[in-house]
C-alpha cells in the first residue's frame, strides 16, 4: 500500500481544508444550537464537487478515488459530522449504489441532480421494530399491474425530511426463509409518503433525521433498483462502503478533538505551570495521537481495496468499528483536558463528543461489527 498521497489527492484534500474554514467551521456551532446546518451547503458541495466524489463524470460526478473521498470526508468530519452525515448519505449511500446498481435511465435522471447538489438522496433500511436486524425489515411492495405499491414506515433516516429520493428497502416475498427484499427509488414527493423530522438528537444536530411513513405508496415499476429479491445484497454492499466513509469522518473528529486538546493544554496553566507541562496530561493526548493515526491507516487500507477493486467488507467493518470507538476517546479525552470548560458548548469539545458517538451505533453498532469480523474470521455467523 503506497502511503503517499498523488498531487490531485493533496489538491482535494487542501481544496476540502479550505471549504471547511471557509463554509463550515464558523458556522457548526450555530447549526448545532439551532439543529439544522444551513440547507445552502448542499449546494455549495455540490457546486466544489464532493457530492460527485468516484462517480464518473459522464453523469455530473467529479470522479477521484476512494482515498481522495476519504481525504475530503476526513475534513469534512473535521469541520462539522453532521454536514460530513449529510454527504456520507447522499453521496456515498444513495449516489453510489444507484452508480453501481442502477439502469442507464435511472443513473440519468438521479445522478447529475445528486452530484450537483440541486437533489439531496436518503437510505431507508431501519424501521422502527429492526435496525440491527434489517434483513427482518417488514415494510412491503407488492406489485400492481405495472406498479408497485408499499407500505410501512421507516426510522433514523438521515436527510430523510430534506431528501428529493428515498433509495427504500421493501419485502417483495414472502416465502419463509428466502431474504426478499428489494430496492426502490422512491421520489420524496409520491403521495402517501409522509416524514417527521426526529428532534432533540444528542449529537448530529444539524441534520435533518426523519421518521418515514408510506401509506398506499405507488412507484411504477421502473423505480426497482437492481434485480427484485436482490435488495438485501445491495443494502449490504452500499453500506460496507457506508462504513469506510463513516470511519474517515471519525478519523476527523478524532483529529478535531486531538487539535482542540493540544492547543488549549498548552494555553491553560495551573499550579503556575501550563497543563500540557504534565505527565498524566500528555498522556491523554499522545493517546489520541495514536488512535488518530491508527484510524486513518485502517481507513486508508479499506479505500486501498476499493480501489484495486478487492474484497473489503471486514477491512470496513475492522476501520468503522476502531474509528469510531477512537473518536468516542478522542473527543472524551479532550474533554478531560478542557476540564470544565469542555463541558459548556462555548467550547468545541462537547459537541465532538455528542457527534461521536453515534458513530458507534449507525450503520451497524460495534457489536454487530464485531460479529461481520468475527464471522470472517471463524466462518460461522454469531447473528
Ligand atoms: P438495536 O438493533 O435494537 O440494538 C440495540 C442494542 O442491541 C445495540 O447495542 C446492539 O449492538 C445490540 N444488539 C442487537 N443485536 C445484537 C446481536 N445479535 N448481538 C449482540 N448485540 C446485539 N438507518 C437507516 O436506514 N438510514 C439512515 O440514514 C440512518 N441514519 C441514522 C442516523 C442516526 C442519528 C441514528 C441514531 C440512526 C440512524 N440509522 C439509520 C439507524 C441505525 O443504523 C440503527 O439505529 C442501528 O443499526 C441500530 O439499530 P437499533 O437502533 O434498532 O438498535
């Protein structure tokens, strides 16, 4: 694995640091208190290109790696989660898996608008009875003529109030044992389909999460993404990539939190001396420097794979499960260094806090994580 960054990497990557500076970092504090960023962002990604990040230029993306998706999800996870949320969703969930899945009509109508950021997509998997266990998912299509029609409700769904497409998972068989579940594209405007923005989150504040409810939702049959009966496979495979971008955000949060405590350590003195001068506090922030590190190589490793096109779904699960539980650390530790202060949202410690640690939860928990792993690694599945 070649660790040195290529000079259009290091452009994305400095291109991204300085829309960071510029576009979020004076405004994350604001959109946190008022739990909604700025919905102009989405526009101002797409129109800088991270919206379109690995999808081919043909349908409006901007092209790029893996790794220079990471470099720009690592700044943006830096700068503020929930807008790194945002795009991890559209982008690497939605915009993604209908490049990969989608026909060639599909990939026309919802590409260029979901790269350009004039269209905002969202992933509905989890419903309110199953979120570890999605494949139990219970919302239903059944096919009518040349249409399908669903009902059920969906839960946690990230962008799902702001969304223009639903990319929705729905049972279409019922035979005992067989997964039947197939992928829809569902515009966010189909009658029946109603959203409930989900308030007093702790932490990714500022993103739109929305409860879905689909009553007598009528899709012609053209919305399918990807073969009838395949939507499971299809929901895994988006979300193994999921995890990768997942991961690099909480490389950027770790990083946050390491930067916040090592500035501030050597600015605050007690007993006459700054706090960066003791041991127990050096401690707390050379240990975040090593999960910082160890995060973002895990990451890299997983991007790497992608990108020679090998198989990466325990890398992803092994990055996504040690990043974010790092970045829990990251921003806890930089708390303690920030002492009381790091308790009041004037400073920015708190909220890496709030924002991490839902990392440990979405897309798969560290539990679940650890089972992908640990069924990889023995060959029998523990689920
Ligand atoms: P449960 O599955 O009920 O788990 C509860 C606990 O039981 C966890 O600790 C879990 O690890 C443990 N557990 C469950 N099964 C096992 C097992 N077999 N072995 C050991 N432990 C187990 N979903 C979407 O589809 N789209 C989104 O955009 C999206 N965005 C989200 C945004 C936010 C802010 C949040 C909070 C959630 C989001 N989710 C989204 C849902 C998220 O993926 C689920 O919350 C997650 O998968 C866990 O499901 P659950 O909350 O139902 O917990």
């Amino acid at each position: 694995m070649n660790l040195e960054l290529s000079g259009e990497q290091q452009a994305v990557r400095d291109l991204a640091r300085d829309f960071v500076e510029r576009e979020i970092s004076p405004h994350a504090v604001d959109w946190d208190r008022s739990e909604s960023v700025d919905r102009s962002i989405v526009k101002k990604l797409g129109s800088v290109g991270f919206l379109g990040l690995t999808i081919d230029e043909e349908y409006g993306g901007s092209g790029g790696d893996h790794l220079a998706y990471c470099l720009v999800t690592e700044e943006l996870g830096r700068g503020d989660s929930s807008v790194r949320g945002i795009v991890s969703v559209s982008l690497g969930l939605v915009a993604k898996t209908i490049a990969a899945w989608g026909g060639e009509e599909q990939k026309r109508r919802w590409l260029p608008r979901l790269t350009a950021g004039e269209a905002l997509g969202c992933f509905g998997l989890t419903e309110p009875g199953t979120g570890s266990d999605a494949g139990n998912l219970t919302t239903r299509a059944v096919r009518d003529g040349g249409d399908y029609v669903i009902n059920g409700s969906k839960m946690f769904i990230t962008n799902g109030t702001w969304a223009d497409v639903v990319l929705l998972f729905a049972r279409t068989n019922d035979t005992p044992g067989h997964r039947g579940v197939s992928a829809f594209l569902v515009p966010a405007d189909t009658p029946g389909l109603t959203r409930r923005t989900i308030r007093g989150k702790l932490g990714l504040r500022g993103q739109a999460t929305a409860e879905l409810v689909l009553e007598d939702v009528r899709v012609p049959a053209d919305a399918l993404l990807g073969p009838e009966g395949k939507g499971f496979s299809i929901a895994m495979s988006a979300l193994a990539k999921g995890r990768m971008s997942v991961a690099a955000g909480c490389v950027g949060i770790a990083r946050a939190a390491l930067e916040a405590a090592v500035g501030y350590a050597g600015e605050r003195e007690q007993f006459g001396r700054p706090i960066a001068s003791y041991q127990l506090v050096q401690e707390l922030i050379s240990d975040t420097a090593v999960d910082v590190d160890a995060a973002r190589l895990l990451t890299w490793r997983v991007a790497d794979l992608v990108d020679r096109g090998e198989d990466f779904a325990t890398a992803a699960s092994k990055a996504k499960l040690f990043a974010s539980e790092a970045a829990v650390r990251a921003a806890n530790n930089a708390l303690q260094v920030f002492g009381g202060y790091g308790y009041i949202d004037e400073y920015p410690v708190g909220k890496l806090l709030r924002d991490a640690r839902v990392m440990t939860l979405y897309e798969g928990t560290s539990q679940i994580q650890k089972l992908i792993i640990g069924r990889a690694l023995t060959g029998v599945s523990a689920f």
